[in-house]
C-alpha cells in the first residue's frame, strides 16, 4: 500500500526541502508528538554544536599510540567509543584545533554515511578531539541527569528518527550542524531525570563488571602461559637470515621486527602448535543471491564490540540487496577476527541469538575442537594473536592479512580446567553486559512513554 502525506504550504520548513522522504508519515507523526508537550531545540539545550576541524581526516601522520584521544566515525559505538581502534593526536596538534574538544560527558555523533550513530564521552578517556566525519554536542554547563536524558532521546526513536529526517544526500547521506541543532528535545521533569539516572547507574554498574570479568579470563590466560608480564621492546633493527627471509617470501623490517621473534619463542616454549593444527578456518562461500528473496541479519565490522568480543549489532538485507562481500554463515561458537590491520582488535563470539546470521569477507572465522570457542575468544582478543596477525599484514592502500599466510601462525593449548575457569569468566562477562544492553532499552524505552504518555 502506497504511504503518502498531504502537507499544507504553512506547514513546509521554508524552501529547504521539499522531497517526499522529509514528510514521510512515521516523520511527521514523531515530531508532532514531540512538539505537542513541552519542548525545546537542541541548540538551546547544548552549550554548543560543531562539526569537526575541515582536512583533519587527512592528517593520519599525526596519529601516534599515546596523547589526547581522536575520535574518528569509525571509533563511534553504541553509547561508547571503541577503544580497540581509537588513535591519539600529539598535545600540541590537540591545542591546534582546541576549538572542536569534547569533554567527559559531551556526545559525538557521525555526520556521513551511517548517520546518527552517536557515543558519549566517557571519564576514561577525558577530553578528546573529533574528526571532520563527526558532530560534537558540548554540554559542559548542563547538570548529569539533563546529560544522560539527552543520550537516551539521541539513541532512541525519537531521536534517531529526527536525525535521519533531517539528514540529506544522493549518494551518502550527511547531516550539518544546523539539522542537528534544530532536533526538538522534551523537557523532563525531575522524576523522569531521576529514572533515566537509576537507570543509567545501573547499565555503568553491569557495564562495568562485565570489563572486570574479561579481564580476569585475559589475565588468568596470560599467567597460565608465563606472559602476563610479557614486555617486548621496541629495537630499531634486526638482523635476520637469508633463509629467513626465502621461508617468509619478505624482506621488509616491519615482518622481522624483534617483537614478533620474542612472542614466538615465547610461545614454542609453552608448546603452541600452528594454526593449521589446531583451528578450522572456515571459507567465505556462500553466496546469498541463491535465496534473493530471503532475509538475511548481516555483520560488519562496525557491529563488532571488541572490549569484550561480542557482536552488537547487524542490518537486515535482502539475498538479492546482499553486500558483495557478504559470504560467511555464522555458527554458535565461532570467533571471527578482523583482517584488516587497523581494526585487528575488532574480535568476538558467536551467540545463539547469531546463528545462521552473514558475516563480511573481511573477517577470519575460527572453530577449533581443541579449544573452547570463548578460550579461543581470549587467545584471538590477545596480543598473542594480535601481534602475530599484524605481522602479517600487507598491502599498500588496504593493508589486511592474506588468507594464505596465517597457517603457521602459532596458538597455545591449554589444560581442559583452566580453559573451564577461563570460559566461565568470559560467560559471566557476556551475560553482564547482555543485561547492561536490556538497561539501556529500557532507558530508551522510558523517554519513548515520557513523549507518549503526555500526548494522549
């Protein structure tokens, strides 16, 4: 059945936009209900709405592994950054373009592409600066609850919605500063700041041990095999063998660097078997155009939330619609792992509520009969795995791993009871954050009934 709206001239927003998708009736019908309690704009409520600093995307020689945190649109998660990928500016590039900083509590969102996708500064990170992909909302002067009643209406319905209306394209949609300002804000009363903070203080808490939890399954993994404090230092050369570099087919320094040698001999020493041995690496055959008309949950890289490896998220598609590099059918217990160098830390396992989803060629997937899938989790999440997937990344304007070269890459097997403990610890932090997720719902949930309610 045919959707349409009929809008009176007095209702059109100027001469800005006049296209049939602006007016859309689920549009219509949130700002409406919206404006019919009381309300205020964005920019009213914020200290301040920019874009982030113009070419700032371009200077990726001044990123550097320490100093004031970047935020990039691919660093925006569901609430938080993803630490597993952020970069850092140097102080004094940071003091350059002080003017786009973004302090504890203040909200990022993209402007292009997926817009609307949007993450809260969090104490851990302190003040941080945005790329020019990115809108920062400042809210410095505002009070904690009107922070976090702010976050939940951005994540939830009400606001998403207002920000794809207001987003604009053909190609990629983008979204300015002034649509982001003009997005309508309720004001909440003192019992619903309370509840949203109770709630939120709740989701931290969960939050919060799931981390605590995974990272005993790392630390006890790590003390098992000798290297919890396994420290590899930076040398500026190495001196290698010509049947060294005959067997790796590569003679470049960034493969013989001295760090990846230490691990190694670390590892044989603890009796780890290559990779080949130990894991099923599943191939990408699967071609979803032989069900065009089925609809398939597809994971990218984006879904992925590698502090703790789950995977958070996934879009709907068609077989027929299918991104070409959607190939991989996932299965409980499996652990895909990011090809790509930048994203290696982009890790995680399986659920039920996954199988059967599709997952893009730009990931590893693992099985292994040896090793549980969530001690395989920890192993793959590690620097043991990390260290030696970066060693083999190639490539010049992709840099990733070829599939080819990770047969021999080598992975410890542990006693069946401590992999017991391990997996235990990774299960707990799982259902911990399951339940953090459910807090955040509800969260959102509660601002969508605030808006309902005061309409009827």
């Amino acid at each position: 059945m045919i959707a349409y709206s009929v809008i009176s001239k007095s209702q059109l927003e100027g001469t800005r936009r006049l296209d049939a998708e602006y007016y859309q009736p689920e549009y219509l019908e949130i700002v409406q209900k919206i404006q019919s309690v009381p309300h205020t704009s964005l920019d009213s409520y914020a200290e301040k709405v920019f874009s982030g600093p113009f070419g700032s995307t371009l200077k990726s020689e001044s990123y550097q592994e320490t100093g004031v945190p970047f935020i990039r649109i691919s660093d925006i998660s569901d609430l938080f950054i993803d630490q597993d990928t952020l970069v850092f500016i140097s102080p004094s590039e940071h003091k350059r373009i002080y003017s786009t900083h973004l302090s504890v509590g203040d909200i990022v969102l993209s402007k292009i592409g997926t817009v609307g996708r949007l993450s809260v500064i969090s104490e851990e990170l302190g003040e941080v600066n945005i790329s020019e992909n990115n809108i920062g909302i400042r809210l410095s002067k505002l009070p904690e609850e009107k922070k976090i009643a702010l976050l939940f209406l951005l994540l939830g319905k009400y606001g998403q919605k207002q920000l794809l209306r207001k987003a604009s394209g053909n190609i990629q949609l983008k979204l300015n500063v002034s649509d982001v300002e003009s997005i309508q804000v309720p004001i909440f009363d003192e019992v619903m700041l309370r509840a949203l903070m109770d709630i939120y203080t709740d989701f931290l808490s969960k939050r919060n041990e799931s981390d605590s939890l995974y990272l005993q399954a790392e630390n006890l993994l790590l003390e098992k095999l000798g290297l919890k404090n396994f420290k590899a230092d930076e040398d500026l050369y190495s001196v290698v063998n010509f049947s060294n570099i005959k067997s790796a087919n590569r003679m470049d320094a960034e493969y013989f660097q001295p760090k990846y040698e230490r691990l190694i001999v670390k590892l044989k020493a603890q009796k780890a078997q290559p990779l080949v041995d130990v894991l099923e690496s599943i191939s990408a055959k699967f071609n979803p155009l032989t069900q065009a008309d089925k609809i398939f949950k597809y994971v990218e890289l984006s879904n992925i939330n590698g502090s703790i490896g789950i995977i958070d998220g996934y879009t709907e598609t068609s077989g027929r619609e299918a991104p070409s590099r959607a190939k991989r059918v996932l299965k409980k217990g499996d652990v895909v792992v990011s090809t790509v160098e930048g994203s290696l830390g982009k890790v995680a396992l399986v659920h039920k509520e996954q199988e059967g989803c599709l997952a893009s060629t730009g990931f590893f997937q693992f099985r292994s009969e040896d090793l549980l899938p969530e001690v395989l989790l920890v192993i793959a999440k590690s620097f043991i795995f990390h260290n030696q997937l970066e060693q083999r990344c190639a490539g010049t304007i992709l840099t990733a791993v070829p599939k080819d070269s990770i047969k021999d890459i080598l992975v410890p097997i542990l006693p069946k009871a401590t992999q017991e403990k391990i997996a235990g610890l990774v299960r707990e932090s799982h259902t911990a954050r399951k339940k953090a997720k459910e807090l955040l719902e509800e969260a959102k949930r509660t601002v969508e009934e605030f808006i309902e309610q005061k309409t009827k």
